[in-house]
C-alpha cells in the first residue's frame, strides 16, 4: 500500500507535553522500564528513545507476549538484546511467572546508581523505577503485576512532586506507581498505521478502512494467510469479499467496508487471527 493512501495524525502540543511530563517524571528514578508490544516489537519503540532517556539503565519488556509467534518472538529478543544493550523481557499481559525475573532486573541495573550514592556517604534507599512506553502497550498492566503483592504506598518523596505516588514492591525496590507516556511521534506512516493496529493510536487519528486495508496485505504476505482465509471463509483477503461472507450490505448492495475494517482490527488485537508479529526482523 501506499503510505499517502494511509493519513494518521497527532497533535504536536499534546506531544509536547507528554515529552514534558515524561522527563519531569525521569528525574525521579534511577531505572526505567520500557514496554513494547511484542507483536510490533520496533514500531511500538520510540526513534529517539535514548536520548529522551539519556544515561538511565533500561529493562525492555516486549509485553503482550501471548498474542505473538513463539519462536520469532525469541529470535526478536536475541536481536534486541544485541542491538540495545538493554536486558530484554518477553512477558505476558496476564500471569505472574516472569515477575521475579522483572524486579531482579530492575535491583541489579540500579545497584551502580545506590553504590555511587553510599559512596557519597549517603544511606543506601532502595532503588526507583518507572514504567515508560507507547500508549496501550500494556505499562498499566505491568505496574499492577509488580504491585499487588505490595500495596504499600509511600506517598510523596521529599523534594519531589506531590502527586507522584510510589509503591514499595520489596524491601530493594520502590516503583512510581504512574506510568510515563512515550509521546507517539511518527513521520512514517507504515509504522503508525502498526500502531493503530495495536490500539497504541486513538481511534480519532485515523479512518478505519486503510488502516485495516494495510493490516490484510501485510497478513496476505505472512505465513499466516491460508488460516486467515479459512477464519473469514474467503478465497482472498479484503475487506469486500470478507463483508460479503458476513453478508454486511449497505444500501445498494454495497459491502459495508467500514464495519468490516472495525471488525478485522478487533479480530487482530485480541489474538483471533493467530499468534503474529508483524515487523520484519532486520538483517
């Protein structure tokens, strides 16, 4: 598809001050934790993320691991982890067993940060994290894992802003019970349009049909194409042979395309075309 044919926009002063309050926020810990959709595991990132982040350790998590291909989900971890120099993290939106796995992370990469502090004289604290990512990739969901076994809450640092509450997950760690919103900053279209996908986009940037347009001819070329085809019973993938099967017909027998392209984007994001992701994997 043509990238003109896609039109997805944002508002440049809402980015602005997400990017604003993220980086009040970052001032507050000492390691950020980064959440990416496991099914887009480049586009859900944001180009410039390591300057946003500047010197702060970062665990990446590719979240929502349970809608993605096993197996190129693992291969997607070896390349991260040798492309970011980040510890990388496939965890689920559900489920608790990778939890030790995070918060282990999380101590080690700040302990450099509490070893410079103490030797400054100060008393060790226990280390400070965030959880920071594209909207809808499951950050509020991975504060909640880390914090219902502990519902501590410590309020209000001093010298810091009231409103930032932090949680006491164990006795080395604390977390900023607020997630921060990397702002979604895009110029390339194919990438937003990824976005929108996974509902990382709000439903007001953008026209249902070619986004859904553009998800059928990436799965036309996928591996996963004859089960799609059998899953929507059609012998090609669009949105017209796909609202003819479902018999949605608007007045002059038209295929209703717009109701069929609500229902192919909800159909991916809840896992009923299969487990896919759809970045390519770079060279």
């Amino acid at each position: 598809m043509k990238k003109d044919k896609l039109h997805i926009h944002w508002y440049p002063g809402h980015i602005a001050k997400a990017e604003r309050q993220l980086k009040e926020k970052l001032s507050l810990v000492d390691v950020v934790i980064e959440v990416r959709d496991s099914r887009i595991p480049l586009s859900s990132s944001y180009n410039n993320i390591r300057k946003l982040l500047g010197d702060k350790p970062r665990l990446l998590l590719l979240n929502k691991a349970d809608l993605a291909d096993k197996n190129e989900l693992l291969k997607w971890v070896k390349y991260l982890k040798e492309t970011t120099d980040c510890n990388v993290i496939a965890t689920e939106a559900k489920g608790n067993k990778d939890l030790n796995l995070v918060v282990k992370n999380v101590v080690d990469l700040a302990e450099p940060k509490i070893q410079a502090l103490m030797a400054k004289g100060l008393l060790r604290r226990p280390a400070r994290a965030m959880v920071v990512g594209m909207p809808n990739v499951g950050k509020s969901s991975v504060i909640n894992k880390l914090t219902q076994s502990s519902k501590t809450k410590i309020g209000a640092k001093a010298g810091v802003t009231r409103q930032q509450q932090w949680v006491r997950i164990n006795p080395k760690l604390e977390l900023l019970d607020t997630p921060g919103i990397i702002p979604t900053r895009q110029d390339d279209q194919e990438q937003a349009a990824k976005l929108a996908f996974v509902s990382s986009v709000s439903e007001n940037a953008y026209s249902p049909e070619p986004v859904a347009k553009f998800l059928l001819e990436l799965l036309s070329k996928s591996e996963h194409f004859e089960f799609i085809k059998d899953y929507y019973k059609v012998e090609d993938l669009s949105l017209e042979s796909i609202a003819i099967q479902r018999k949605w017909i608007i007045k002059g027998e038209n295929p209703d395309t717009e109701r069929t392209a609500i229902y192919v984007l909800k159909d991916f994001r809840e896992g009923r075309l299969g487990k896919i992701i759809l970045d390519e994997l770079p060279e």
